[in-house]
C-alpha cells in the first residue's frame, strides 16, 4: 500500500513526482498535511528536515489512530511505558516539533559529586516517576522514538549497528535535555573500518568535545556491550567500534552493578549462539588520565534484530514473530516497574484492528491493573503462554476485516464496531487463538 496525503484537499502520493515540491511548499505556506491512512478522521502530521530531506512524522501520541497498515502507525501509549511519560518528562512542542526530555540524573558533577540513582536504587520505582525520566527510561523513550521498536519482514538482515545508529541520532535531533540540544550530550560510536581508522578517531574526539574540555561534564554513552573485564574490584566495560576507549566503574559502583543488572546480565550470558546484543546507557566523564567513568547505567538485552527483550519468554515471542514473518511494534516499558503489565508486542498484520499481545503472568494476572488494561477497547488483545502460537495474521491485507474476531478481547461487552461482521467470517478451526483466551478467562 502506498502513502497517500492530503494537503489543502488534494491527495499526494508519497514518493511519486511532485511529492517533494508538494511537501516543500505545505512547509513554506504552513498548510496542514493529513495522513490519507482513514477517512473520516484528520490525523495530522507535520514536516521536519532530517539529513537535509524533508520527512513527515506522525504527531506525538497519536500512532495509534492511523490504520495498521500504515507507516504512521504505532502502539498506542497506553499499552506500554510510553502512556506514564508523555506529556510529563517526555514534551513535544507541537509548534516547533522538539521533545524536551527530563531526566532524573545529572549532567555535570557540580560540587558535591550526586549519587547514580540507577545504581544505587534497586527499585527503580522510587525515584523514577513519570515525571522524569531514569536512565533507562530515556534509552527506551529514544529506541521508541527511532522505531527501533518496529518491526517489518522486510527489514530481516538490513538491520545492524549502522543502521541502528543513524535511528538513534535522527531520533536525538529534535530533543533537548536540561535546556541543551540532546545530539551534543549523546554519545554513539561509530562503526569502525580499520581503512578509516584515522577519519573515525578525529571524528570522535569532535563528538566528544564536552567531556574533554571539562572534568565536571558529562556525556551519555549509548553503545553495545562487547565484555565486561573486572580487574581486581575494578571493571571495565568495553564497547564494541571503541574498544580503545576505557569505561570504568570504580570498586563501589562495580559492585552495585553486578547486583543490579544481575538479571539482564544472565540473559546475556545464557545466548549460547552470541546472536542477542547487549545495549548499555550510561553516563560518563573523562579523567585528565584519559579513562572514562561511567556514572549512571542502564542495561538493554536486545535481540539479534535489535529488538528489546527482558526475559527468556519475551526473547521467545519476539524471535517467534520474527521467524514468522510479522509485522509488529515492540513495547517498551520506559520508566514503570516489572511488576506492572504492557502489552509486549502490537501486531500490525491482523486486519483492520491491532492486537496487543500479553505475556502470560500469574503474579500480574492477580492484579487490577491488567484487568483496566484489557479493558482498553480501541485494540484487541490476547494473552500468550510460552510454547504456544501467535495469533493468526489477517488474511487479506490492512484495510480487511482479517482474522480480528480470533483475537476478540477477553473482557465480555465489547463494542459493537466491526466484530460481529468479522465474527461471521471468523476462520474456523483457529483453535489456538480461543485458547490463549479461555485460559485467561480461566486464570
Ligand atoms: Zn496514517
């Protein structure tokens, strides 16, 4: 299917001649661009320059009203981290199209060196609020933001660490943090080729300006875990494309990392294939030595698409979809504890309604929260246990009815909309989908 938009009535499809032109003069005029995705409903989008070409965004918190097939959609906030932060720590300015992102540790030492609360805080919930974001809190909300929370077949070996990167700074390019543009705070090393050593090495020390002009300064490093070698009660952390850099966590701080991460750390350590990847967050500055301290952490086990996971279960589910060839959104869980329920994924491939998917848990089944949360009529949702099948995928494209009833919401009284129409064409025989349910109802 083809993007299609509507600026000042007239339809524009995107990548066809004129469509650039068209954009260029909607910016210049200030005109409205809707998404053509649904009739019936405006969903604006606005223009922003990306690498020197204009692109269109979908307006913050508003992915989930575009239809399922369309490039613009994305879980809807409520079904995962995103919902507690938006419009708290997480502002989009709908004038100039910036994010302004709060965050709850410091950017510079200032006199009295303040204590990392990602690691000394071993439950994250008491200093993480919505209001500002944790550590790992801003490295979910900008993976989110660099839809590397999306997946498409299509994307199947296309997606590596230069890839991965480019998301991440064109993600960082309209955010400000503390005041300052987030790009000159962010670090992302750049994939090393030994034929452009030189060119790669002068390029970092420029990308690194604020925390070798100054001690105080900090700078937040965003990179993959290539090993971790401890040295008497010290450990280094050494990142791959830099591995030439020093990142030390010092006796106390080494310490409280191994605890902490103890979790993310067995994840990793328990892919046998070394196909998982193992993202860390952390912010940093520079010794007159030339060593880096890494102050505060985050740690983010992703999958061989680099797709976030956090437990073996989750790891099952995503790699399941992706060998099933899905089309899916990932959710990520942003500042809120383990113990509250998010839809681990969104298919985008069941018709004309998405489906958020559920990972089975006794210990949050038992809460209200899910409950308030199947209740969330605007998607369909299913619950999955591990071992069994994904729902099946809608059979006749994004503007079909699909195969929606198989996924019906296990809460009785839904609305009315299109499911009896679908519960009519219903594919008999789709066993496994009304046993994800019953064993809900049932749990
Ligand atoms: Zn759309």
């Amino acid at each position: 299917m083809k993007q299609r938009y509507r600026i000042d009535g007239r339809f524009v499809v995107a990548d066809e001649e004129g469509f650039n032109q068209a954009l260029a003069k909607a910016q210049a005029s200030k005109t409205p661009v809707f998404c053509g995705c649904s009739s019936g409903v405006d969903l604006r989008l606005y223009i922003s320059k990306r690498f020197g070409k204009l692109v269109l965004s979908r307006w913050p918190g508003s992915g989930g009203n575009h239809a399922t097939g369309c490039d613009h959609f994305d879980a809807p906030d409520f079904l995962s981290g995103m919902g507690q932060v938006r419009g708290a720590a997480v502002v989009d300015d709908e004038m100039t199209g910036e994010t302004s992102l709060k965050v709850n540790f410091p950017m510079s030492r200032g006199p009295a060196r303040a204590a990392p609360s990602a690691l000394t805080n071993d439950k994250p919930s008491v200093k993480s609020t919505g209001y500002k974001l944790s550590m790992r809190g801003l490295l979910h909300v900008l993976w989110d933001r660099a839809e590397l929370t999306h997946w498409h077949p299509k994307m199947a070996d296309k997606r590596n660490w230069y890839v991965v990167r480019r998301a991440l700074l064109e993600a960082v390019e309209q955010c400000r943090m503390k005041t300052l543009p987030l790009a000159g705070l962010i670090f992302v090393p750049e994939s090393f080729r030994e034929d452009d050593k030189a060119e790669i090495v002068k390029r970092r020390t420029m990308a690194l300006e604020r925390v070798r002009r100054s001690r105080e300064e900090m700078m937040i490093v965003i990179a993959e875990v290539k090993e971790r070698k401890a040295f008497e009660d010290r450990l280094r952390i050494v990142f791959k494309h830099v591995g030439d850099m020093r990142f030390v966590l010092d006796p106390d701080m080494a310490k409280r990392f191994n605890k902490r991460f103890e979790g993310d750390l067995n994840l990793w350590a328990s892919d046998d294939l070394r196909e998982s990847h193992l993202i860390l967050a952390g912010s940093f500055c520079r010794r007159p030595e030339g060593t880096y301290d890494l102050i505060e952490v985050a740690l983010m086990p992703v999958t061989r698409q680099w797709l976030p996971y956090e437990s073996s279960e989750e790891l099952e589910l995503i790699e399941k979809a992706v060998r099933e060839k899905r089309r899916f959104v990932k959710g990520l869980r942003v500042n809120l504890e383990r113990t509250v329920p998010i839809a681990s994924l969104v298919l985008k491939d069941m018709g004309e309604r998405a489906v958020a998917v559920h990972i089975h848990d006794e210990k949050i089944e038992a809460g209200e929260a899910l409950a308030a949360l199947l209740d969330e009529q605007s998607v369909d949702h299913y619950l999955w246990w591990e071992g069994e099948d994904l729902p099946k995928r809608g059979e006749r494209g994004p503007q079909g009815a699909g195969s929606a009833a198989s996924a019906k919401p296990p809460v009785a009284g839904g609305p009315q909309r299109d499911q009896e129409k679908a519960a009519e064409e219903n594919v008999p025989g789709d066993a496994q989908a009304s046993r994800g349910f019953a064993a809900y109802a049932d749990g």
